[in-house]
C-alpha cells in the first residue's frame, strides 16, 4: 500500500464500497504497528479477543458496533480486524452507513497476521473460539437428532434437517444466529 488515506467522517460519496473498502496487507500492518501509526480495531467477539489478538488491537464486537466506540485519531489511521476479514467487512458497512468516507479493513484478517508470522497475544484460559462452539454444538444437534429419530422417533430427524439447514443459510448469508447466540453467553462475554 503505497499511500494511507486518514480515516474520517465526511457526506455520503458516490463510490463504489469496493473503492471505498481499503484493505492492508499484514507487512504493512506490521510497519505501522511498529512505528505506533495505526489504531488497530477487533471487531470480534470478546471470547475470540480474549483468546488470542494482535498486540495493541481495541475492542468492538461486531454484535454491539458503534461508531462512537471506535477510537479515531486524525494523526493514525484506523484498520478493522476480525479472523477472516468477513466480519471487518461488515463493520465497514456499518462505518459507511454512518457516514464514513473509507474504512480500511486486514486482508485475511488474523489469519492472515499468523500465517505471516507475526506476534499474537495468546491466553490459554480463555474459552475455545466462537466458531468451534458453533461446531460442537450443530454437530452434537445432529448427531442427537439423527440417534433420536432412529430410535425413538422419525420426527427427531426434524431437528438433524432444520441444523443443516441453518448450517446453509449461514454459509449463504454469512450471519450464523448459533453463532450470535453462543456470544451472548456469559463465559463468552469475558475480556
């Protein structure tokens, strides 16, 4: 990225999101961590942060967004994260929304800032990510539903067809209401 436009609130512009959703690779990332040019902003659940983060990142969930939590300085420029990149997408669209001219946003996400190799904050006793929750419970739906109805009752395969088909539906629309509601659990909420 050879030139970082400031972050800041201006009327709405008629380009594209594309054109507006900027994304920084890791190494640049890096660069501007080092030289303390950049707020650096988690928009992942607090159980996720809790678990491992890039050092110096601020917290705000996607699923309590405000712009008014997200720490802007006209002197650094202001990237979103999350795991992937999905999530931090979508709280550009919340910014843009809100009248934001550009957001910039990690390409890859956490991911990405590993796979590069660079330096994470790791807490052990943190509860197991979101998503693995997710997985344990559809997963553990499933195998219930599909035991139940081959054993007691045929209707138990309802509940079998109605968590794939949420599974479908969170792939299609990229929400996952398990996922939203796993957050919202106490042991998830800790930071």
């Amino acid at each position: 990225m050879t030139k970082m436009n400031k972050t800041h609130l201006t009327t709405f512009s008629k380009q594209t999101v594309q054109d507006r959703l900027k994304t920084i690779d890791p190494a640049s990332l890096k660069m501007l961590l080092d030289r303390q040019a950049v707020t650096l902003v988690d928009v992942r659940e607090p159980a996720e942060h809790a678990g491992e983060k890039i050092p110096g990142s601020i917290l705000v969930p996607l699923s309590r967004f405000d712009l008014n939590r997200v720490p802007f300085n006209d002197n650094k420029i202001t990237v979103l994260y999350c795991r992937t990149g999905n999530r931090s997408a979508q709280a550009a669209q919340k910014l843009f929304a809100a009248g934001m001219d550009e957001v910039t946003h990690l390409e890859g996400g956490l991911s990405a800032w590993v796979q590069a190799g660079y330096p994470t904050q790791v807490n052990k006793n943190a509860p197991i990510s979101l998503m693995r929750q997710v997985q344990i419970v559809a997963g553990s739906l499933v195998v219930i539903g599909t035991v139940l109805g081959a054993f007691v009752s045929p209707w138990f395969l309802l509940l079998s067809g109605f968590v794939g088909s949420g599974l479908v539906f969170a792939g299609i629309t990229n929400t996952c209401a398990l996922g939203m509601l796993l957050a919202k659990l106490p042991y998830n909420q800790r930071v």
